[in-house]
C-alpha cells in the first residue's frame, strides 16, 4: 500500500546540508482557521505560490477529470470538516484562486496513488526516508523531497504551531509521542518517520486511518541500526520500477554504522 510520508524530529536539531536554510513562520492554532496561515504570505510570493498550486494541478490531474471534477469537488467541499474546510478556504483567499483548485490540491498525493495502484509503469519518485543510529547512539534523522515538480524547491518551510501562546508540545518522550502517533484518528494512511534525542529513539510508523498497521523501530542489537522508507509498506516488495528502498538500503550498508553521520546520510538519502 502507498501512503505519504512524513518526517518528525522529536526534541533535535540538526544542521542540514545546504546552502540556505528555509524560513520559518509561527502559526497559531488559536486564530481562526480562514486566517491562521496568513503568515505565509510573509515569507512567499503569491504569484509564485499559484504557479507551484497550477503546476502541481496539471502535471498531476488529467484536464478533463479537472474541469468535470470542479463541481463535484465543490461540493464535496461543504461537508469537509473543520478546522480543515476553513483553512483551504483562507488558502483559497489569500491565492485568490479557485477554492474547488485549493480542494483539488490537497488531494494531489491522493490522486498520484491511484496512478501507481492502477499502473506500476509510471511510479512518482516522491520522498525516502531515513532514520539511524551511529555506534556512539547518536540517531540521525533525513529525508529528500524528490516530488517531480521543480517548483516546488523554493517553498520548504518550517512551521512552529503554538496554542495558548504556547508551542505545541505535548507528548512527555519518544515513546509517549510514538503511542500518540500511532494511536491518534487521522483523515488517510501515512508513514511517520520519528527521531528522538537517545540511542534507539527511531521508528518508522505505518498508519492506517484508525490506529497503527505496523511500528517498526530501530533495533542494533540486532543490526537493525537503520531504517529507510520510502512510499511502501516496508514488508511488501516495492513496484518493479521503484528502486529507491534498494538503493538506500546499499548505500547505508555500504557505509556502516561505524561512519554514519550527517554527511554519509546525505550522500545516502541523495543516492
């Protein structure tokens, strides 16, 4: 099964290799959904954000499913819950777009996964993810971002969410935010990939939308030092033409636990 994949950094802060580091904006949870992601327009331009929105929309939805989709979607929209229905529609405000294309794009991923369940022949590369853990029980925390969609290069962003003037943080250590992860109803699969601040804080967690399919955590005494996912379930064979989990898997081995370290992950997660 494909899922998305998301990469969570649980109390480290490491330095990445670039040559820019992506801004960083201050959500708050406690402002009115239509209005909470203003603070992007501070740090991207929106004509350059409605050309990654059009980009993405057409490289990815066939035309005539988009224009005969449009009412559909629209209304579909209506029964979308909150807070969701309310920060596509301020989405939609701030592009000045169409909000059944807002509603479109937020269910781009959704639409690239039947593509590769309907036909293995033409696989999105989207993201691998690594989490591992040196000989010293350092853990290291990577991901590249391989969509195939250049433009979006430039809209990396970090986002710090706070509630009651507060950051969002409430899981107590690692395995308290990996129940809560697993645990937590959310809207559609994904994979989380999590990195703690101590040996054996690593763990890949599939979800279903109800609660977890499978935890998956590091394990050295057994040689699992690292894990890597990809868009799979990591105990399924990938599609024939997807080749990302083998060559991670061959990099990370052919460098070791010994020599593991933020640059041979990169070199590995570039690969």
């Amino acid at each position: 099964m494909m899922r998305a994949v998301v990469l969570l950094l649980l109390g480290l802060v490491a330095s990445c290799r670039a040559e820019f580091a992506p801004p960083t904006v201050n959500i708050s949870l406690d402002e009115d959904p239509e209005l909470r992601w203003a603070p992007l327009l501070k740090v991207f331009d929106v004509e350059y954000l409605k050309k990654a929105a059009a980009e993405v929309i057409d490289t990815t939805v066939p035309k005539w499913v988009h224009q005969l989709g449009k009412p559909i979607v629209m209304v579909l929209e209506k029964y979308m819950p909150q807070p969701y229905a309310g920060e596509i529609r301020g989405l939609a405000s701030y592009l000045g777009g169409d909000l059944a294309d807002v509603v479109i794009l937020n269910f781009a991923y959704e639409i690239s996964a039947v593509k590769v369940k309907s036909s293995y022949a033409c696989v999105p590369r989207f993201c691998t993810s690594i989490v591992a853990q040196d000989k010293n029980g350092h853990v290291y925390h990577g991901r590249n971002l391989d969509y195939p969609h250049p433009v979006l290069r430039n809209l990396t962003v970090n986002v710090v969410f706070h509630k009651n003037g507060k950051t969002l943080e409430e899981a107590e250590d690692f395995q308290d935010a990996v129940m809560r992860l697993s645990k937590i109803p959310i809207i559609t699969g994904v994979y989380y990939i999590v990195g703690g601040v101590k040996a054996g804080e690593g763990a890949v967690i599939t979800r279903d939308r109800t609660g977890p399919a499978d935890i998956w955590p590091l394990d050295t005494l057994y040689g699992g030092w690292y894990r890597v996912e990809t868009n799979f379930d990591h105990w399924l064979p990938p599609p024939a033409r997807d080749h990302r989990r083998e060559a991670a898997n061959k990099a990370l081995n052919a460098t070791g636990q010994d020599h593991i370290n933020l640059d041979t992950l990169y070199e590995a997660s570039t690969d």
